[in-house]
C-alpha cells in the first residue's frame, strides 16, 4: 500500500473517531485511535486523543501512561515542548466543553493542564472560574495550587487582564472571607491596579465583609489595599472610618473622617456637608468628644441652613442619600425638636425632590408610578396588602422587637409582603424566623430604584418603614412614593420625608403640639406604640464579688452607647453617686473604652465623686446574657435627651427600678411612655432637680425599690406594654383607618 494510502486511510479515521469523541461515544473513539496509532506510531496527537478519550471514561491512570510513552518514546530535549503541545490540546478541547456547559469535564481537563503545567496562569484561573461554577471551589485551593506565587512569576504585559479581573471578582464574590482571598487580591495589584474596575471590587468586597458578614478587621485590609491605589477618594474614606468604628479602634476612625473631611471642604456645599456629619458622627459614636462635637454639630446648623435656602439641584444619587440622613444626630445633643424638626422636614423634602427628579431621569418606572398603582380598589377587598420594608428583620433591636407584631398578625385581613433590604444569606435564627413570617419575601439588595419598582409591581396597599434615617436606602424607597398609603413606625424618629403619610406614635412618646412641627400626620395608637410578650434571657455572668463591690452595697447601672453620654446627664448621676453612700456605677455601652473612661473619670473629680466608685463593663456574648447580667443592678439610670428604649423596655421586664427625664422629642420620651404603659410613675423626673431626687430616694429605699420590682413582676399579666396581641389588634386597626381615609380621599 503507498503513503499516500495509508494517509487516506488515517485522515478517515481521524473524521471518524473525533465524530465519536464528540458524539460522546468514547469507547469506539478508543478504539480508532489505538488503530491510528497502529498505523502512524510516530504521529503524536493521535497519542493525545487516545489519552483524552481515556481520561472521559474515567480511566485517569491508563490516560496519563498514554502520554507519558508518546514523550518517553521522543528525544529528552522535546519533553518540554512535547508538554506544552499537550497542554493546548488538552486547553482546547476544556474551552469545547465549557461552551457546551460540560463543566465537569472542563474542570477535569483543567487539572490535568495543571499537572503538566503548574505555572500555566491563565490555565489556572479558568480552573478557578470552572471550580466555582461547580461550587466546589475553596480559598484553600488558592495555596494548594499556589496561586499567589505563580501570578508574581508573570510580568504584568504577560497577562491576559480581563482574565483575571474575572477570576478576582469571583473569588471575592464566593469566598470574600478567607485569608488567601486577600492574599491573591493582593497579588493582582501590579497588574489590575491601574482599573477602576479592581478598585470598585475591593472597595464592595469590603463594604460586604464589614456589614453583611461582620467582619471589619478583614474589610479594612481590602480597604488599605484599595489606599494604595487611591489614597484621596473620599467614597473609601467614608466606608474606612465606618470600619474601623465597628472594629472598635475609634481614633483611627476620627482620623480617617477629619482626612475625608478636608479633602471635601473646598468642594460643594453638598460635599461640606457630608464632610462634616462623617465626622461628627465618629466623634460621637466614639464618646467623651462632647466639646468637639458641639463644634461640628453647630457647623453642621449652618452648612444645613445654607443648603436649604440654595436649594441645589443635585443629579447624585450618593449625594443624595448622604444629605438624607446628614440631621441625624441633632437628637443627641439638644432636646428641641421644634429646631431640629424644621432643618430635618426642609432637608427631607429637598432629597426627596432631587430623587425623584433623578428616577424619572435615569429609568422609565417611575414616570408610570401612578399606572402601577390604581386608586379603583373596592374598600371591601378581603385583605389588605400590607409591606413591611427594613435592613433589621435579623438580630437587630428592631428585629427583636418587632417580632411580636408578627407573632399575632391576622393573616385572614392581611397580606404581608417582606421587603428585606440588604439582605445577605446568614446563617442567623431571627432573619430565618422573619422570612416565614411573610406570604411573598423579597431579598432585596441595595439599589432603590429596583426596591421601589418591586413594590409598585405587588400594588402593595400600605407601605410600613421599620428603618427611617437610620438607612439611606430605605428613606430613598420611601422618598419614591411605591404604595398608596406610607407610614413610618419603630426604627426612629420621623424622617420628615413628603413622601411619607403617617407616622405611628402614642399618647406619651410626642408631646399634645408634636403635629405642629412634624411633615407626617402623626397616628397615636391609643396606648403604647410598641408592646412585646417578653424576653429570652440567659444565665448571668457578672456577679459583685467580680466587680469588687460590697454585697450591701446600691448597684447602679447605665448601659448605653457612647453617642448617648451627654455630660449634663452624666453630672446628674454623679450628684446622685455623691449622694448615696456605699454606692457604685456600673458603666456599659458601645464606644471608645478609653475616652468614655477619660469622660466619666473627669465628671467625678469635677463633682467630687471618688473614681474607685465607677466600674466599666466590657460587652457580653449575646442578648440573652445581657438582660440576666441586669439583675446585679438595684437601680437604672437613663440617659437624656436620648433615652433607651430596647434598654427600658429590657430593664422593666427585668423588673428593676429606672430613673428617666422626659423632654419634648420623641428621643427624649420613649422611657417616659413604657413607664406609663407598665404603669410605674416612680422614677418618671420633669427636671434635672427631680432625677437627682428620683436617684437618690430609690437608691436609699429598699422599701420602695421592691414595690416597683413588685409592681413590674404583677404588670407582667395586665399592663398594656407586655401585651403584643391587644397591641397588634390596635396596629391593624389603624392600617384598615388609614386605607378607608385613603380610600375616601
């Protein structure tokens, strides 16, 4: 038989087999190859097909003698191009079955790629995607395939860039947690770092690791790598303080928001004004900044009352939701809420404008809002659409509290929609529990345009905010205007927003004027505006013989956060420390543990109040420990002109006598209204003479000190506080009382 036969031959069965190959007929495209070989021993690729054709039958070891002859067979000089030939066969055929969604066979050839190459890059990264789309990929298979020290054998030319910014984010995106994830972002600095995309990546792979995951000491490390691409922009800046503030090393925080601050002083009014809350809200946050706070707080009056009266046109939809909540700490400092309200409604409506000028600009939902949500509901429909929007359905002093309204909802006249803001899988028991709660749950992220279109589109009946100023992305929702009726309840304050129709109080939390100085149509519930069925609590683990305090000693106790330490109020409780001998105070709270120190260590020298009688309480493990751990406490002291309000509700469960002051804003009242719902009076002060006077008798009287913890314990069966059923039926009521005045209009 000639050659040219024998080709012939050979090229016909090549077509055959490959058609096998491709056909997924294996064990016949063996057998063709074997005879390919026969017949051509010296031609290679039938050697790498026979291997391959091998390998998808799961024969790994007859597969890789295949290989190895045909290499062993050549001269010892060709192995190495002998290997890489092999390598972009096998490459290209793991390419064919990835375009086919063959993902299993593509990771296969992918290992084998990587075991004949190991330094091969781009071979690697794809075996990263390919591992991750299988979900089988680990940030242990970072070090195993050493990832890290071959990409620092690549110069940045030599690599396919849009590759890796791939494989990075995937990584970050699936296994953002583990230390060899920032390891390889690392690593991918000399060649991603001039893209704004891998600034972007870590810049969301932190802000995810910090709030979704709890994490901050590993966001700030994507944070500074992300400082050493651009060490100026001040969207970094902002998310750099927020994470050292929740990592607790607080003076880096102010740091960071004063160099924040003064690359934003020369820009717009709107940045100024940004600028400025970012700090005041990390020097109080951080406590016992009082003096320089107040220096920022009124700077911020004026930056506020300026952008008022400019009445700016801002096409920022970040800028925007920074001035929403940039009043927010006005609360803490002054009780005058007829001042603040006024700054807060003006700025309200200003974001509010600018937003909805922004949504019909950027999406086409919004102009046909009104489409989407038709006023010809009969009002004897069966069951009224009611939606629940907050970032606080988990572990949150809103989620623990607002439980107890879904506990008795009345699924019969209401249907409930969930409108979970940045919502991240958790595993966490009380996010797990609100997600059956609801008939229709949306997971939602943080875009609120998106968020609002959502809502439109369940044609929800009435809107419930749980979050107000305390979430960006929640007011801008509620600025949007996506249900009929919108109402704000629990989370806070009232936002001021236009957009929002009522605002749920009682009878004691606003003053009889409150409407003269409120956007919202406030909806008094006819006793209390919050009521639980109770509390879980734990074994304690505080006991007195550990703080080195007397058994026969007056226990008091504030447990607050370090934005809530006015100096006023702290003075108030050393007259009454002064005043009790044999007394100490137990001091616990979020904030710096070293200036609240400082702080409350120079107020008792200034009122003449022995140091040795001060005790600083580190955090406890959870909830539940908390309020046991509050039983070593004979009385609570509250805080002014911000109140507790988890911490009172906490404290009379626990049945323990609370000293509290009642002012004039919301903030400063919400002691003041559980008290009257649990129906105690003792305790309840008008003036900083009457606090003192409330601290000193409660602290000198047993007597009386046990008739409240009598009173609390019987108010368990019958006050109107610790019923959330006849609570809930008041709720309902007043959404059916809102739809019919809706339905009216």
């Amino acid at each position: 038989m000639t050659t040219n036969s024998y080709l012939t031959i050979s090229n016909n069965r090549q077509d055959q087999a490959y058609q096998y190959l491709v056909q997924g007929d294996y064990y016949q495209a063996t057998s063709f190859y074997q005879q390919a070989i026969d017949v051509e021993p010296n031609t290679k690729l039938y050697y790498w097909y026979l291997g391959l054709t091998l390998l998808l039958q799961g024969q790994e070891n007859e597969a890789q003698a295949t290989w190895l002859l045909a290499m062993m067979e050549d001269e010892p000089e060709k192995v190495d191009s002998l290997s890489s030939e092999l390598a972009n066969f096998l490459s290209t055929h793991a390419q064919r079955f990835f375009a086919e969604a063959n993902y299993a066979s593509t990771y296969l050839l992918r290992q084998h790629i990587q075991q004949i190459q190991p330094t091969n890059i781009p071979n690697l990264l794809h075996l990263i995607n390919i591992a991750i789309e299988l979900e089988i990929f680990c940030g242990d298979n970072i070090c195993s395939w050493e990832l890290v020290e071959v990409l620092n054998l690549y110069q940045p030319e030599e690599i396919e860039i849009n590759l890796l910014m791939q494989s990075l984010q995937r990584i970050l995106d699936y296994e953002p947690l583990h230390p060899s994830s920032l390891e390889f972002a690392k690593a991918c600095l000399p060649h991603l770092g001039n893209l704004y995309k891998y600034f972007a990546v870590l810049l969301v792979t932190a802000v995810k690791i910090a709030h979704s995951y709890g994490v901050p000491a590993q966001a700030i490390e994507f944070a500074k790598l992300c400082m050493q691409i651009n060490s100026q922009d001040t969207e970094l800046l902002k998310h750099l303080a927020s994470f050292y503030q929740i990592s607790g090393n607080h003076i880096k925080a102010i740091e960071t928001a004063k160099y924040c601050y003064s690359l934003l002083e020369n820009d717009s009014l709107v940045d100024k004004v940004y600028g400025n809350h970012l700090v005041l809200k990390t020097l109080i946050n951080t406590g016992g900044y009082w003096d320089e706070s107040q220096t920022y707080l009124q700077k911020q009056k004026l930056l506020l009352n300026l952008l008022i009266e400019q009445q700016p046109n801002i096409d920022d939809k970040a800028k925007i939701s920074r001035l929403l909540l940039s009043g927010f700490f006005f609360a803490y400092f002054q009780d005058n809420p007829q001042q603040y309200r006024e700054i807060q409604n003006q700025l309200a409506a200003l974001c509010e404008s600018n937003l909805q000028k922004y949504a019909l600009k950027k999406t086409d939902w919004y102009e046909h809002r009104n489409q989407l949500i038709p006023k010809n509901y009969s009002e004897h429909r069966r069951r009224l659409k009611v939606g629940y929007i907050s970032s606080c359905f988990r572990q949150h002093s809103v989620g623990w509290l607002a439980r107890w309204l879904f506990e008795h909802h009345n699924r019969e006249a209401f249907e409930l929609y969930g409108y979970f803001v940045s919502y991240q899988e958790r595993d966490e028991p009380l996010q797990e529990w609100y997600t059956k709660q609801f008939e229709i749950v949306h997971k939602l992220g943080i875009d609120s345009i998106k968020i609002a279109e959502t809502i439109c589109k369940d044609e929800i009946d009435i809107l419930i905010d749980l979050d107000s100023l305390t979430v960006d992305v929640t007011c801008e929702v509620m600025a949007l205007k996506p249900a009929k009726v919108q109402a704000t309840w629990l989370g806070w304050d009232a936002s001021g927003i236009p957009a929002v129709d009522y605002y749920i109080a009682d009878p004691y939390v606003l003053p009889d004027d409150a409407q003269d100085y409120y956007s919202e149509k406030i909806w008094r519930l006819p006793q209390s505006y919050i009521a639980v069925d109770g509390f879980e609590v734990g074994v304690p683990t505080l006991r007195r013989e550990d703080l080195n305090i007397p058994s026969d000693a007056i226990v008091y106790l504030s447990s607050q956060g370090g934005c809530k330490r006015h100096p006023d109020t702290v003075k108030l409780q050393m007259k009454v420390l002064k005043a009790v001998p044999n007394s100490y105070l137990l001091i616990k709270g979020l904030a710096d543990a070293e200036a609240i120190q400082s702080f409350f260590t120079e107020i008792a020298n200034e009122e003449g109040v022995d140091c040795e009688r001060l005790r600083f309480l580190p955090m406890v493990s959870s909830e539940a420990v908390h309020r046991a751990n509050l039983t070593i406490a004979d009385v609570v002291l509250d805080t002014f002109p911000y109140n507790g309000a988890t911490t009172t509700l906490e404290t009379l469960w626990m049945g323990i006598p609370l000293v509290t002051k009642v002012g004039k804003q919301f903030a400063a009242r919400n002691s003041y209204t559980m008290m009257r719902n649990v129906g105690i009076t003792e305790g309840i002060a008008w003036t900083d003479e009457e606090y003192v006077k409330w601290g000193i008798r409660l602290g000198k009287d047993e007597a009386l000190r046990q008739q409240i913890a009598w009173k609390l314990r019987q108010s368990r069966q019958t006050a109107p506080l610790w019923n959330a059923k006849q609570f809930t039926c008041e709720m309902e009521k007043a959404y059916k009382q809102m739809w019919q005045s809706y339905i009216e209009k």
